[in-house]
C-alpha cells in the first residue's frame, strides 16, 4: 500500500490528527528505515469490562498494527489510582491497588478480541512511573506552568462551579505524558476527551529531546441512551465480554438516531457499505428495526462468532417478538428471610446491579418488574414467593428460589 493510501486508511474516521503531514511523514521514514512506528493506546482499569466504546480506538490501532506497526497497550496500573480528571465535573475516587489488579487482568484477556497478539506490547505504566524518585516528579512538573494546565475546560468548569480540583489531578497529565516519553512513542491514539493530555504529552516529549507523537483522537461513542457518551459509570454500555443475547438485546435497545454511528465506529464495514445503509434507511428502502438487527447481529458476531450471533437473534425474536420468555432463565436462591425485602435490595441480592445507585435509576425508568407487575417505588417492600419471575430491563430475567 503506498504512503498516501496507508495515510488515508489512518485518519479515515478519526476526529483529528494532529498532524496529518507528521504522520505523514512519520510513516515514510519507518519505510525507509524498515521498523515499526510505536503507537500506544492507553487505558485505565477503574471498572473490569472493556466496552464497544473502547474498540472504535482499539479497531484503528489494529488497522496500524495490520500495516506492520507495533501497538503499546498501556495498562493504566499507576495512573489509576490517580484518576483522570478528563470530562469530569468532580475528582475521581482513587482506586485501591487490589482493585486495579483485579481490573487490569480482564483488560489484558479481553484485548487480544481485536488486536494481534504478535504486533501487540501490553504493559503497565506502574513499571516506570512507580519507580520514579520525588526528585523526578519535581524535575517533570518544572517542565509545565499551572497557568497552562488551568487552561484546561474541565478546571475552569470546575473553578467557576467553585468545585475543587485537587493537587494530584493536576499530576495526571504529566504522569500520561511521561508514558509516551518512556516508550519512546511515535503516534498515540485516544477519545477527544484526551485531547489536553495528548497535546500537553507533546510538549513534554520536546522537553525530553524527543519528537513529539502523532495524536489521533477518535470520536467518543454514544451509550445506549443515545444521549451520553458510553461509560461503565453510567451503565449505558455494551461490554465485549456481555454474553451473545445480552449484547444483542442490547444493541436492540439503541435510538434509531444513533445506529448509523454505530455501524460506522463499532462494525467492521466500509464506509460505502455504510453510506449505502444509510441511503437505503432514508429512502425507506430498509426499515429502521431491520438495520438495526443486521447492526446488531454483526456486533455479536465480532465478538462471539456467526454461529453465537445467530442464536441471539433467534432468542431475540421469539422473546421479544412473539413474547415468549427465554429458555434460559438464571435461577437465585434467597433465604426464606428474604421474603419481604426493599426493591432495591432485591436487585443487589439478584446481582442485577453494579450499585445502589443504578438499582433506583432503573426503578424510577420503570424497568423493574415482579410477575409482570411494574414496580414502583424504590424502597416498596417486595413480597417474594418461591418461584417469583423478576424482570429487570427488556432482556434480564431471574427465577427466585426460597430456601
């Protein structure tokens, strides 16, 4: 493939490349040279699950990987329990080193679902971050002014909200760049959410005497709810790990709105293909709830497989479609103490829930039913009996068995 083609597969779907012409050029010297371009994705474990949100920078860092270039996957084992302040209105809880651990295996299993094992380097940026002396980390912060690093949207929101921001935020940014400047990296890729932090890691590169990356951020994807981007905070997301149905079902549940974005950042099909798509739904030559089955059919398969993928649809039209229930249905065994619990604590004693938090938003979205009946208050008391049919969602269903 020439320079210019290879160019153009890169910053196809991106939202900006900052430079394309660095790039450019970047690309031409690793011919030249015959080695690979280093290009590194950076990913904080603070939840276990890699989500479709995810792969849209995941799937370009494959397209490099599949042009002969070497991928750093950085495992944010260190700037984890930090917490990066990019698009928040308030600090971050810091994670515990147990949680981090625990998080970050998942990522390095779950990964190799898109990228090449033998084109890919996953590492974690405790290995240098950790080992550096208070003397380094004042020796990099000397190397960026506060006025500079309150530029930043997220603090002046934050600032003029009178919300504080705390002194170890202001590290994260310098510990991120500092990554790119121990791997030597030449292109980094990210949501557009980084783009202060990949800007602010080019400075820093230069002050190391090094040439500054390439960055290329991706557009952030829209959760489930079609409104905000998808977060494992906001439980609007698709994991890589849901089972087949879940995934299907939910891709089922996206805004017709926000399918085409679906099928242009999370498939693996052409932009013809998808302008055709798009074409054939404006004309009314393809129904709405028919694309979006094909979308979802092709997302499972991703991940699961033709054959798993087929089965979810299956499932999906005769529950959904025709009312049945699914043959699988999980079954809990609860104490017969448990016969009278709060809604909310029905859904944590089910495992249907991350958080109390998320058990009261999909009470209150009417999403909770007890034999079909709705339930409508969050602390209602739940009169359980043996055998008790729980739905949670369009697609969740739990049997209760009283012991």
């Amino acid at each position: 493939m020439q320079i210019s083609e290879q160019l153009d597969l890169l910053c196809h779907g991106t939202a900006d490349v900052i430079t394309r012409e660095e790039l450019r050029r970047k690309l031409e010297r690793a011919t030249m040279e015959g080695r690979p371009l280093r290009v590194k994705l950076g990913a904080d474990p603070s939840a276990p699950d890699i989500h479709l949100g995810h792969t849209v920078p995941l799937r370009k860092l494959r397209q490099f990987q599949d042009l002969g270039h070497l991928v750093y996957f950085v495992i944010g084992d260190f700037t984890g329990r930090i917490g990066d302040p990019s698009g928040q209105s308030r600090t971050r809880r810091q994670l515990s080193e147990e949680e981090v651990q625990r998080n970050a295996e998942t990522y390095r299993e779950q990964v190799f679902k898109i990228l090449d094992p033998d084109k890919t380097r996953v590492v974690f940026n405790n290995d240098w971050l950790g080992s550096l002396r208070f003397a380094d980390v004042i020796k990099l912060a000397s190397k960026y002014t506060v006025a500079r690093m309150l530029e930043r949207d997220d603090f002046q929101k934050r600032l003029r909200a009178e919300q504080p921001v705390s002194m170890h935020e202001l590290l994260y940014p310098l510990a991120q760049a500092y990554d790119s400047v121990a791997l030597r990296i030449d292109v980094e890729l990210g949501g557009t959410d980084q783009t202060f932090n990949f800007l602010l890691t080019r400075d820093i590169q230069r002050e190391y005497g090094l040439e500054p990356q390439v960055a290329i951020t991706m557009p952030l994807l829209v959760g489930t709810d079609g409104r905000q981007k998808m977060s494992k905070s906001l439980g609007n997301y698709v994991a890589i790990n849901d089972p087949p149905d879940e995934m299907y079902g939910k891709v089922m549940s996206l805004p017709d709105e926000v399918m085409m974005e679906y099928y242009r950042l999370t498939t693996d099909l052409g932009p013809a293909e998808c302008d055709r798509i798009e074409t054939m739904l404006r004309s009314g030559q393809l129904h709405p709830r028919d694309a979006k089955m094909k979308l979802a059919h092709r997302i499972t398969a991703l991940y699961h497989g033709r054959e798993q993928a087929d089965r979810a649809q299956e499932e999906f039209v005769r529950v959904f479609r025709e009312g049945a229930l699914p043959d699988h249905i999980p079954e809990v065994s609860l104490g017969s103490s448990d016969r009278a619990l709060t809604a909310i604590d029905l859904l944590e004693a089910l495992g249907a829930v991350r958080s109390r938090s998320q058990a009261r938003r999909l009470i209150r979205q009417g999403a909770v039913r007890l034999d079909g009946v709705r339930v409508q208050e969050e602390l209602q008391t739940v009169n359980l009996r043996d055998g008790a049919l729980i739905q949670v969602g369009k697609r969740r269903f739990f049997r209760v068995r009283l012991s």
